[in-house]
C-alpha cells in the first residue's frame, strides 16, 4: 500500500480540526463555569447588600430602645416606650445574616446580640433592686442602686462598640 502525501495532509488537518475544536469547547466551558462562578458571586454580595440593610436598620431600632431605657429606669413616670423588634424577628435576622453574612459580620453580629443581651440584663437587675420607683429607695440599697447604674452604663457602651464594629465591618465588606 503506498501513501501519498495528499492523504497524510488530509489526515493531519482532520485531526488538526478536530483538535482545535476540542480546545475551544474546553475554553467555552471554562468561560461558562467562569461566568457562572461571577455570577453566583454576585447573586450572594445582592443577598449580603439586602440583609446587611435590614440588619443594621433592625440594630438601629434596638439602639433606639436602649436609649429610650436609661430615662425609664430614672423618670418617673417613664417617658413612653418604642417597642423593639420582636424575638422572633431577631431570630430570623441571626438565621439570615447566619446564611448570607461573611464570617467577619457574623461574628460582630452575634457580639451586637450578646451585648443587647447583657443590656437588658443589667436593667433589669437594676429595676429588681427597687421595683417601686414611686417611693424613695431605703438608704442600704443606694450603692447597689449605683452599681447598678454603672452596670447599666457601661452595657449600653458595650453596645454601642459592637454596633459601630458592626456598622464598619459591613460597610467595608460591601465597599470591597
């Protein structure tokens, strides 16, 4: 059998094209999984944006109501109150920023959580100390009573660090 060089030409482009045909499908899909991996990206940093937004705008609702305590364990009778979020709003806003917020976020979240917490905690020992706010409280109770404050105050300042962490680390975050 004799081969002529038109045929070894014929081969050598067939598979050429075969080859570079080949090459670009693997690049297409390179591309696509490229674009769906940007694509992903973004859909999650929308996601972030939305729940970033909604948990700030819930903090500050929660700094509102800190702020309307203090004159309330201290006025009488207390100014009205603004009520806060519900817990279970509070639950599915950890839930949601638990699912779309980096690590950084999560964390200085659930540290404006625990500090809202420890607020509260504070307050209300504050009101158990003396509950009846009508009368005068009996002299004993006055350095507990201070304490208490002080306890009050320095929650509050806790919170207000982590908010501001909290404000930081989101903005940074989406800015980037």
């Amino acid at each position: 059998m004799t081969v002529n060089m038109s045929d070894i030409i014929a081969v050598v482009a067939v598979v050429a094209t075969l080859g570079i045909a080949w090459i670009n499908h693997l690049d297409r899909n390179g591309d696509h999984e490229h674009e769906r991996g940007v694509a992903r990206e973004q859909r999650l940093q929308d996601r972030r944006g939305k729940t970033y937004r909604k948990m700030l705008t819930m903090v500050y609702l929660i700094a509102d109501v800190i702020a309307q305590t203090l004159p309330e364990i201290e006025l009488i009778p207390p100014p009205p109150r603004v009520d806060g979020p519900s817990l279970e709003t509070e639950r599915k806003m950890a839930a949601r920023v638990a699912s779309y917020g980096s690590a950084p976020v999560v964390a200085r979240f659930e540290t404006v959580a625990t500090a809202e917490r420890e607020f509260f905690l504070a307050v209300r020992h504050h009101h158990d100390l003396h509950p009846d706010r009508s009368i005068s409280p009996p002299p004993p109770l006055f350095n507990e009573l201070r304490e208490a404050r002080q306890m009050v105050e320095e929650r509050r300042a806790a919170f207000d660090r982590a908010k501001e962490d909290l404000e930081r680390a989101s903005r940074e975050e989406l800015a980037s």
